[in-house]
C-alpha cells in the first residue's frame, strides 16, 4: 500500500461534451418536473406592464423558428423606399407634436389599415397612416428609457379603437374595422410574439427590434371596458421567455441602478431583475 495520490488522469476524447449533455438532460428533467402551474391573467392597462420567465407551454409554441436578428444600424422596412420611410417618420413625429428625430421601425399594412411606430430619442409613436380623415394619426409616449428593456420586450403602447360603425358622429369613418393593437420593443432573441384576446390570438410582425400585433374586429364592434389582452414572448427554439400573464417581477434596473419599470413604493435597485440593452 501507498498514501500517494494517484497522478490525474485525462479524460477520453468526447467525454467532457458527454458529462455535460448528461447535466443538461437531468436540469431540463427537474425543471419540467418542478415547474408551478401558472393560471393567473393580468389586465393589461399601463405601459410597461412585466412578466418573467415561465414553464414552456409546447400548445403554443412551434417546434423550429428561425434564428434571432439583430437590430440594423440603420431599420430596414423592404416594402418602402429610404424617401418613404422618412416621410412616415417625419409625418407621424409632426402630428404627434414630438421633437428629436424621427426613425421608422415598424410598418402593418392589411386589410383597410395602416399602422407604423416611429421613435424618436425618447419618445414612442404609435401611428396610423392613410385614415379616411387624416394622412397621419399619431399618439406620443414620451420619456421612456428606450435604451433598455424590462426583459424580453416592453409595451410602448397598447390599444383598442371602435369600428367606423360603432359611431354615428363621424360618417367619414363608415365601414373601417375596428383594432386592438399592441407594439412595443424586444430583445433579440425573441423570434416570435403574439397577441391573445378573448379566444383569439395573432402573430406580431418582428422588426428592427420591435414588434406591431394587431386584432380587426368588425365595423360594428366597440371596446368594452379594461382590455384583457396577453402577450406572450418565444425563442428561436419555441421555449417562452416573457408573458403578460405573470406580473411577480415588477422591478428592473440597469447596470449603473436606475429603475426603468414604474413601482408605486421605494425599491431597492439591488433587488431589481438587470435591465436588458436595446439600443
């Protein structure tokens, strides 16, 4: 016998990818095993609403999306012209009444609607282009952090507008569908957003780091009370990062401790989610 330890001995060629696949078959089986069951539905009524990680739901989510993007230097819209996206820009930021300069993100255009979001330094705009009575119809959310995200994506704004006959003080509007819409930023790995109300659910369109969801409803239909809509964030392998439906992170903050989600009492940066880096 010899109380010397023996000299350590290299592991075969493979062995270190096999020991750590193991691992990471056993964590997704205790995660899958433990997960909570999530059943309560928040009303979304502010911006900026938080969410945080939940158990993948496999219903609802496809098996392959394609990989991540990441946000242009310069956004790209591939149905409009340089000369097309400034004029949007400028014509939504001017009838929002907003300064800075304004860049178009996102652009929808279906059915008898057409939808952009604009942001200038600070500042979301929300708007509708080509309605029956005005070439532009923004709205304005103003000193947002734009810079940085509570998570997987943030609201920059969430509504709902009655259909053209719901109403009988403005004929021009006669025949236009009624929306709930939904736009707002999101991080690069969220490959696929949606937008749930009542039994129905739409596909958001991803761009340059946002996202545009949008439900029609008929012209006769009329927004009725506080919205309950759900907004649910996926990966590029289908997993669920961020839904509306789980406010019990309500608190983000950036690296240098300033808290960009609204708290109603004093908080302790240290106790926030970190903040995640857009632009």
């Amino acid at each position: 016998m010899t109380s010397m330890i023996p000299a350590p001995r290299e592991l075969p060629p493979g062995r270190h990818a096999e020991i750590r696949a193991a691992l990471r078959r056993d964590m997704n089986r205790r995660r899958l095993r433990f997960a909570p069951i999530i059943t309560a539905v928040a009303a979304l009524s502010v911006i900026g609403l938080v969410a945080f990680f939940v158990p993948w739901r496999p219903e609802a989510a496809p098996a392959v999306l394609p990989p991540p993007a990441p946000i242009p230097a310069t956004p790209v819209i591939p149905e409009l012209s340089p000369a097309e996206q400034a004029a949007i820009a400028e014509g939504c930021r001017e009838s929002a009444g907003a300064v800075g300069k304004p860049v178009l993100y996102n652009y929808v255009s279906t059915e008898d609607t057409k939808h952009a979001l604009v942001y200038t330094e600070d500042t979301a705009l929300p708007c509708e282009i080509d309605g029956p009575n005005i070439k532009y119809n923004s709205g304005l959310h103003g000193r947002l952090p734009l810079s940085w995200l509570p998570g997987a994506f943030a609201i920059d704004h969430l509504g709902a507008s009655a259909g053209g006959d719901a109403s009988y003080r403005h004929p021009v509007y006669r025949g236009k569908l009624g929306s709930e819409l939904a736009m707002g930023r999101i991080t690069p790995d969220v490959a696929r957003l949606t937008l749930t109300s009542g039994s129905t659910t739409v596909e958001a369109v991803l761009a340059n780091g946002t996202f545009v969801a949008r439900i029609l409803h008929p012209t006769d239909w009329s927004p009725t009370g506080v919205p309950s809509t759900v907004i649910r964030a996926y990966d590029h392998d289908g997993r669920l990062l961020k839904t509306t439906e789980r406010s019990d992170i309500y608190c983000y903050a950036t690296p240098d401790g300033t808290i960009i989600t609204e708290v109603r009492e004093k908080v302790d940066p240290k106790t926030c989610e970190p903040a995640t880096r857009w632009r």
